[in-house]
C-alpha cells in the first residue's frame, strides 16, 4: 500500500511557480526523489490558477514519509515555502491492492 499526498501550493504574483522552478533548479526536488521510499515528486499546474502549484508526492509506507520529514531537507524546504511566502493545502490517498476498476475506461 503507498501514500499519496497531493500538496496545493498558493501565492501571489507567481511565487507558487518560482518555488517549484528554485525546487527543481537547486536540486532539492532531485533530493527529495533520491530518498529511499519515494515513489513520485512531481509538480503540475492547474490551468485555471496560476497562482496555485499542485505536488505530487507518493510514497511507499507512513515510515519512508516519517524519514523524509525527519530529514535535514526539510528545514531547506520550509526555508523556500518562506522565503515565497506560500500556504498549503494538503489531501492525502492510500492504495488498495484491489485490481483497478476503471481500467476499462483508460485508453492505452
């Protein structure tokens, strides 16, 4: 069973983007995905609000989740949600190892 949090980040005047671009650019981002567990660190934009940046970050237990927040990254990372001055909402999945329903509805 893995973890998915799906994390909102929202700012002003594109702060939201420029955090994601310095997440990637620094390396950060790279770091983050590198950590034993991890199994998805991707940022997407919402098309109908640029001021919002979505993270896709899925992990494979609670235990590589509570690693990575007991990391020395995350004070880089809260330092950036700082300096951008960014708030978030988060919601958060686990999987099922059922077979997936709508499997007949995915075009391949």
């Amino acid at each position: 069973m893995s973890i998915t949090v799906n994390l909102y980040y929202h700012g002003r005047n594109g702060a939201a983007r420029a955090f994601a671009d310095e997440m990637e650019r620094s390396g950060l981002a790279d770091e983050i995905r590198a950590e034993d567990g991890n199994l998805c660190y991707r940022y997407f934009l919402p098309l109908d609000d640029p001021e919002t940046v979505l993270l896709i970050d899925r992990w494979r237990d609670q235990e590589a989740i509570d690693r990575h927040h007991a990391s020395p990254m995350m004070k880089r990372l809260a330092d950036l949600r700082e300096k951008y001055d960014l708030h978030m909402t988060a919601e958060r999945f686990t999987s099922a190892d059922a077979p997936d329903s709508d499997d007949q509805f995915i075009r391949r």
